[in-house]
C-alpha cells in the first residue's frame, strides 16, 4: 500500500497526526490521511477541528489550507480491494498496515494518531516499526490539531470518492454508511434489480449479508 502524497512538500517537518475516514461504512473507500508540519501553531491557529463536527463547506475549506501548507499524505483502500485484503486479515490488522504505511511516508520525528485499539501497544507497534515517536490516543482527532488536520483530509477525500461513485452509478447512494437510510435504499433497489450486490458495496461486510439473505429469504 502506497500512499500519494498531496500537500506541500515541508522537508522540515516534525509533527504529524495520522487518522481514518470510512472504517464502518458498507460502501466505499476506507481512506487514511496523514499530515505534518514544521508550524504547528499555525495550523493550529486555522481553526481545525474534528471533522466530524465540521459542516462539509468547513471542511473543504479547511482541506485547501492544510494541502496549500502542510505535508499531507492519504491511502485509499477501495472496498473490493478491503473486501480481498480481509479474506487473510482483520479490519483491525489491515488499518495498522494504512497507518504504518502513512507514517513511514511522512516526514515527522513524532506522530499522533487516532487510536483504533489499546492505545500503549498501537503506540509501541507503530513506533517501533517506523522508527518515530509515535503517541496513539482515542479521540485524538478531538484533542491533537494534527490529528484533526488528517481526520479532516481522509473526510474530503473520501466524501469526494462517495460523489464520484454516485455519479458512476447515476443515483443517489447517500453516505455510504448503514445507518444512512439512503445508502440502504440505494442497495435494496439495485440488489432487487440486478439480485447481486452494487460496485463499491463491501461484500465481506455484514450489512451486505444481510441485504442478500433478505432478497434470497423473499425472493
């Protein structure tokens, strides 16, 4: 897994924060970003937040200012490309790989990342694996301003790639995720339709069992 990058280049660099968009959804890519700077007050002082208190114009705003300053790098992993990596791992393995793969692609001396299990032993894995430190806490992207500056760009980058695939499909697919009746509207009709799954759905996920198993139950 390689990341692109898409910020400023800032060999100066020396503190990230890395974070995850798309962990739960049963459509899409899982994106994870990865920023860092060599003025963290500044950035800090952009007004960046956790995106998930964000409005979407917020974000997009604040995404041009972190790319336009900062070291900014992100791993898209789309869902069939999730759905063959999870046939030999769990979500939880293949998201330490995207975040070690982000990490080693930035150029920080220290990183902070959202964490997604124990945070002293994600802490010690990551750090010892990319030679940096490396600091993982829960709700970092609340609390860091690095960390809410990745869990911004993953945001945009893949509400982006969710546009895109509604406008591949040519309906209204909604977030993506399976508490968003829309997105669970879009995969009733098209399974209903076409009795098989959408592109980009996650076929390992259990939403999308689900949804078949009612079609096969009532058809």
């Amino acid at each position: 897994m390689l990341p692109e990058h898409i910020g400023r280049r800032d060999d100066k660099a020396w503190l990230g924060g890395v974070d995850e968009a798309g962990r739960g959804p049963v459509m899409g890519p899982l994106v994870v970003a990865g920023v860092a700077t060599s003025d963290p007050a500044g950035l800090a002082a952009s007004g960046v937040r956790d995106s998930k208190v964000l409005s979407p114009a917020r974000r997009e705003r604040l995404f041009e200012v972190i790319v336009g300053t900062c070291e900014a790098c992100v791993l898209t992993i789309s869902a069939s490309e999730l759905d063959d990596l999870m046939g030999k791992r769990s979500l939880n393995e293949v998201e330490f790989a995207a975040f070690d793969a982000v990490i080693r692609a930035l150029p920080a001396r220290k990183v902070v990342v959202d964490a997604f299990g124990d945070e002293a032993e994600l802490s010690r894995k990551l750090g010892a694996r990319t030679s940096r430190e490396v600091v993982a806490r829960h709700r970092a992207d609340a609390t860091d301003p690095l960390a809410s500056a990745a869990s911004i760009v993953a945001k945009v980058v893949r509400d982006r790639a969710i546009a895109e695939i509604g406008r591949e499909l040519g309906a209204e697919i909604g977030s993506g995720y399976p508490s968003d009746p829309a997105t669970i509207s879009f995969m009733e009709r098209y399974i209903e339709e076409n009795a098989t799954l959408p592109p980009h759905a996650r076929r390992r996920w259990e939403t999308s069992a689900r949804l078949m198993n009612r079609r096969l139950d009532t058809g």
